[in-house]
C-alpha cells in the first residue's frame, strides 16, 4: 500500500509536475495503475494472513519451515502480481501515448526497472508469470521436507 506513495514522492522530487500537462496527465494514469496493483497486493496479502494458521498442525514438529514457505509463496505471488500489472500497464501506456520520452517519465518516477517499448510490454506478464511459479516452487519444496520430516517421525 505504500508503493504510490513512494511513486507519487519520486515524481515530486524529481519535478514531475513543471513537465508538459500530457506527461503529467500520463503519470496520474501510471499512478492510478500502480494503486490499483497496490490495492490488489494488500488483498492478496490480506487473504493469505488468513490461510496462515492452516500451515502446521499442533503435533508437528517443524513449524518454522512451513510458515517460510508460506511467506516465499505469497511474496513471489505479490512480487509477480505487481510486476506483471504494473510494468505491463506501465509500458504500454508510456510506450503509445509518449514514444521517446516514456523512458524519461518511468525513470522520473521510480520505475527505472521498466524500460519502454514493445518487448516490455510482451515480457512483463511472462517475468510475473515466471516470478509466481518460481516462488509457489520454491516454497513447496519446502513444505514437502516439512511434510516429509514431520510424518518420518509419526511413523
């Protein structure tokens, strides 16, 4: 919920309001897109405290592991989400309404991870793509030695 904010004092700082009304025009759309991919990584943040509690049982004896898969998993969920929303949105919105001067707009405002053009604009979903399944695997290898570790023991 903080990246807007963050987004917003970037562009503040680096004078983004003495440009042309076209670019600020576009940056208030950018901004807009990366609240609302805030708003979406707080509700997925928000569900997941939720299924928290179903990550280890009373008689296990690993805990810990479980609960850090768990955080990879909703991390690189979160990671990928905001990536794949905001950088494809972000780039296509700078890259046809701005032409040149899109890469300038995004370093202006904090976004100097993103570049411009069409190949950002096809690679971004797959980066957030790649970013999810890479954490979910990440953290099931986790949760399967946990798993493993805590039924060696009952048997």
């Amino acid at each position: 919920m903080l990246a807007p904010i963050w987004i917003l004092a970037e562009a503040i700082d680096n004078d983004i309001f003495d440009e042309k009304a076209k670019v600020v025009l576009i940056f208030l759309l950018i901004w807009a897109v990366s609240a609302l991919a805030s708003w979406v990584s707080f509700q997925l943040w928000w569900d997941r405290r939720s299924k928290l509690e179903n990550t280890s049982h009373v008689d296990d004896d690993f805990v810990a592991t479980p609960v850090f898969s768990h955080l990879i998993q909703t991390f690189g969920e979160w990671m990928g989400t905001w990536i794949g929303i905001v950088g494809t949105i972000s780039a296509l919105i700078a890259t046809l309404l701005l032409g040149d001067d899109a890469n300038f707009l995004l370093y202006s405002i904090g976004l100097d991870f993103l570049s411009a053009g069409f190949g950002s604009i096809i690679s971004m979903p797959f980066i957030g793509f790649l970013i999810i399944v890479f954490s979910r695997f990440v953290a099931e290898q986790f949760r399967a030695l946990a798993s493993i570790a805590n039924n060696t023991k009952k048997s």
